[in-house]
C-alpha cells in the first residue's frame, strides 16, 4: 500500500460521506427503512431493546470487548521494544489504537452538537418530537437538549475496527481486517436500527467517518514513521 492508494481510498472515503449526507437528506429513504423495523400495529420496534441476551450480544459486550482491545494495543505499543511480534506490527497497532480512540471521541462529539433525534423519539413512531434532520432542523431549543443519535455512537466502536485493515502487511489479512471491522460495524448499526435507536443514515455517516480517520490516521503514522513511505515503514517492521 502507498500514499496514492491511501488518498484514493481517502477521496473515495469523502464522496461516499458526501453522497450519503445527499441521498438521505433529499429522499426519503431513512423513513421507508425504519417502517421496515416498526411493528405499527403493534406499537413497537422489531427487536425489543430490554431483551437481555441481544443487548449483551450487540451492546455491551461489544463495548467490553472494544475495551479490552484498546487496552491490550496500548499495552503492545508500550512493550514492543520486548515483544518481537508486538515490534513487526508496531506502526500497524498504533493506527488501530490512535483510530478506535478519535473515532469514538469524534462520533460522540458531532452527538452533541448535531440535536438529531433518535426514531423512537418521532412521532411516526410513538415519540413526540416531529421529524428532523443534520440539514433541516424542526425541534425546539427544549427539545434539540434531548437529541443526541447522530451519528451512530454505538456502531462507531465495530466500524472503528476498520483499521484492523492496516494492522497486517499481507493483503489477504488485510481484507479479513476490513472485513472484520465492517462486519461488526453492520452488526451493531442494524441491531440499533431495529430496536428504533439510529436511521439508516446515521449508521452511514458513521461508517464513512471511521474510515476517513482510519485513513487519515495511516497516513500520519506512516509519515511520522522515520519520514519515509508506507512501504519502507513495513519493510523496517519486518527488519530484526
């Protein structure tokens, strides 16, 4: 991997953010996905949130699991001048670590500041707040306090993990990390999806994001790095 791929994969990053903040903003697409998760007759979302076996599966051990990874990175990075293998991958394992940590930071932050509702605060499906979006705010000033659901701060922790990607040097591991990362992003997104937590489009937004920072990251890592190419940062991890 060199710097061009990684700013085709950073322009690549930004349209898709782009496109997506358009398609759901000028369409109704966020609507017509989320009357798929709610059971209108029965007043209800598709999945009950209070279900304890789903909410372990998909919130909080995730969020433990997540935890534990930052942790044992940190670890890593400190004790890499003793571990071989934590040495061969330590640029890798900084550009996890650093990515996990700003990703969620910055999800929680636009949380704050954008005053989003959440579906299940619509009143389309049983909330009181009228519908609203990042573009078109409706909600009053008492209402905007209580609207913090974008983007999606639960399925930022798994789309995070999209910076597995630049955790190996072979190709193929590479792809299992992407793949790993955009698997449990999915995962956590959909699962907030149905139980009327986020819309489509903030789950999007989300994934759009970890990977502009993972990228972003990367590319500074590999920079800081002795100043040379993403390539010779790898062939110096491989050295003895």
């Amino acid at each position: 991997m060199n710097y061009r791929n990684l700013f085709v994969q950073l322009a690549a990053g930004v349209s898709l953010l782009g496109l997506t903040i358009l398609l759901c903003e000028l369409t109704s697409i966020d609507l017509w996905i989320q009357d798929r998760f709610y059971l209108s007759e029965a007043a209800r979302w598709v999945i009950d949130k209070h279900d304890t076996f789903l909410r372990l599966l998909f919130y909080t051990g995730p969020k433990r699991v997540l935890s534990v990874l930052v942790v044992l990175s940190l670890v890593a990075v400190m004790s890499s001048g003793k571990i071989p293998l934590a040495h061969k991958h330590k640029a890798g394992i900084w550009i996890v670590l650093i990515s996990t940590v700003l990703t969620v930071a910055l999800v929680g932050f636009l949380k704050g500041i954008t005053h989003v509702p959440c579906p299940s605060q619509l009143t389309l499906y049983g909330g009181s707040y009228p519908y609203s979006t990042f573009w078109m705010p409706t909600l009053s000033s008492g209402q905007a306090a209580h609207a913090r659901c974008f983007p999606a701060g639960h399925a930022s922790g798994g789309f995070a993990l999209l910076s597995l990607a630049f955790l190996f040097q072979r190709r193929a591991y590479r792809w299992i990390g992407f793949g790993v990362g955009m698997g449990l992003g999915w995962a956590l997104g959909v699962y907030k999806m149905a139980i009327g937590d986020h819309f489509l489009s903030h789950t999007l937004v989300t994934m759009c994001l970890s990977w502009i920072i993972s990228v972003v990251v990367a590319m500074t890592v590999y920079r800081v790095s002795r100043g040379r190419s993403p390539g010779a940062v790898a062939q110096i991890s491989r050295s003895p």
